[in-house]
C-alpha cells in the first residue's frame, strides 16, 4: 500500500489531506508540531484500518529536522508521495518586518522543504516518487503587505522546477499546488492581520482532493504544477 508523508498535519489543508488521503487507502506518515493534535487525528483515522505514525517535529527549528524524520521514518516505511503543506504567514510592510521574523518565515515556507527533502528524497529514490510542494497564487504576485510570503513562495517554486529538474533522472518526480486563498485556521495566526471574506474561499477538502489528485498521476506523466482559485478569484 501506498504511504504518503504529509506535513503541517495537525489541522487546516493538512489536516484535510490526511483525513481524505487515509479514506482513499494511503498509510500516513504525519508531521507538525503539536503532538496532541496528531494524536487525536491519528485516533479519528483509525477506523480506516490505515497505518499512521506521526511525530512532533517543530520545522522552524533546523537541527531538529532531519533526526525528527528519521526517527520516524525508522520503521521501514518510505513514503512514495511527499506533501510539503506547512508554511506560514506574516503581514506587514515589507521593510519594516524584523529580521529574525523574515528569517522565521524563510525557514518555514522554503529552507525546511529544502531539509525535508533532503532527508527524505534519497530513500525514496529506489522506488521513485512524487514530491508535491504546497505554494499559493501570491507566488507569482506582489500583494501589499504580504511581501515575505509572496517572495518565500516564489523561491519554493522555483526550488520545485529544480528540484523535478535534477531529481528526474532518479525517478522522482517534484511539482507545486499552487492555491488561492483556503479557509483555515492560518487566518487566525498571530501574525496575519487580514479581513477577507473567508466564506468566499477555498474550503481545506477542496486543497486534499487536488493533492490526492496529483498523488494518484501516473508515474509516466507529471503536472508540473495545478493552480486551484476560489471562483471568487483573487482579494
Ligand atoms: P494552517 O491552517 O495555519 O496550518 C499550518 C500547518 O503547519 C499546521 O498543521 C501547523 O501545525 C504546521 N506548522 C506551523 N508551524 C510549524 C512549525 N514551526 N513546525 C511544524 N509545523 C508547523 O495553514 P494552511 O492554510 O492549512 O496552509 C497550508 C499550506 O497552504 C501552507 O504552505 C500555506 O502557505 C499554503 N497556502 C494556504 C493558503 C490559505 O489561504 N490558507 C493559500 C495558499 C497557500 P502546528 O501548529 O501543530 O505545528
């Protein structure tokens, strides 16, 4: 059976991944950072009769991502599919954000997927894979006041394109969801400060079922990158 290896798990688009992914038939390898929250989620999923392990790690933090996933991946299981879905966001003119928050967010939304993956992709190798990195429509614009996270994403597509570039001839395959705005818990942290409609969103079910869309592709052909808006468009 399949095993894919999803992080951010612990609620809004990961969360929803995880539950859809499980009833689809995938063993689960969950990661973020509360431990409770994966543990409840890990005894929701369990009438599945799917395996699912998960492990607290805390992505923002460097040294501690790399043995986080191999203690975790230290049960012979490797992952066919990787989802890249943690990331974060902070709102604010651009040049006024403190270093040590632009450092947080770069760490977050590209540094640990280049350290997830780095992990990861070399013991997937044998069998091949797809890494599927979650990014957003503020990759390819300049919205005001979102300028670290436009920037932080653009990065990770590009980081995806290389990635799919030099990992091809290993069998694994790396492309982007590219999102418009979801309804999740993200627009109540602290360090986004936004009043859009929220009901004229994405719902997080509609961001899995692209993923598990994408998860299902055939490994002859790969979509490179999937752009899901609301109908709404753009706020
Ligand atoms: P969310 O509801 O805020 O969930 C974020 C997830 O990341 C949570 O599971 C959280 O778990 C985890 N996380 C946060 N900080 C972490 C850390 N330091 N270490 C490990 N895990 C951490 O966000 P979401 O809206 O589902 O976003 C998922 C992805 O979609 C992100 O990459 C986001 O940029 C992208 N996206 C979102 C939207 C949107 O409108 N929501 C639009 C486009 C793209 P813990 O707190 O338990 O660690």
């Amino acid at each position: 059976m399949a095993t894919a290896l999803i992080t951010g798990a612990s609620r809004g688009v990961g969360k929803a991944t995880a539950k859809l992914f499980a009833k689809a038939g995938w063993d689960l390898l969950l990661v973020a950072r509360s431990k409770s929250d994966l543990a409840s989620l890990s005894q929701e999923l369990s009438n599945t009769g799917r395996k699912i392990s998960y492990k607290s790690i805390d992505l923002s933090e460097p040294e501690t991502i790399s043995p986080g996933l191999l203690e975790l991946l230290d049960q012979d299981i490797c992952p066919s599919v990787l989802i890249n879905n943690a990331g974060v966001a902070w709102t604010g003119d651009l040049l006024k954000m403190p270093l040590k928050s632009w450092q947080w967010l770069i760490q977050m939304n590209l540094t640990s997927v280049f350290q997830v993956c780095s992990t990861v992709v070399p013991l997937m190798r044998d069998k091949g894979g797809l890494v599927i990195n979650v990014s957003s429509h503020a990759a390819r614009n300049a919205f005001n006041q979102w300028g670290s996270y436009c920037a932080s994403k653009a990065a990770l597509a590009s980081f995806t394109k290389c990635l799919a570039e030099e990992e091809s001839a290993n069998g694994i395959r790396a492309c982007t969801l590219t999102l418009g705005s979801v309804n999740t818990p993200l627009w109540d942290t602290e360090t986004v400060k936004s009043n859009f409609d929220r009901s004229a969103m994405l719902s997080s079910e509609q961001a899995a079922s692209a993923l598990l869309y994408l998860a299902e592709q055939p490994s002859s052909q790969l979509i490179e990158d999937l752009t899901l808006m609301p109908s709404a468009g753009a706020f």
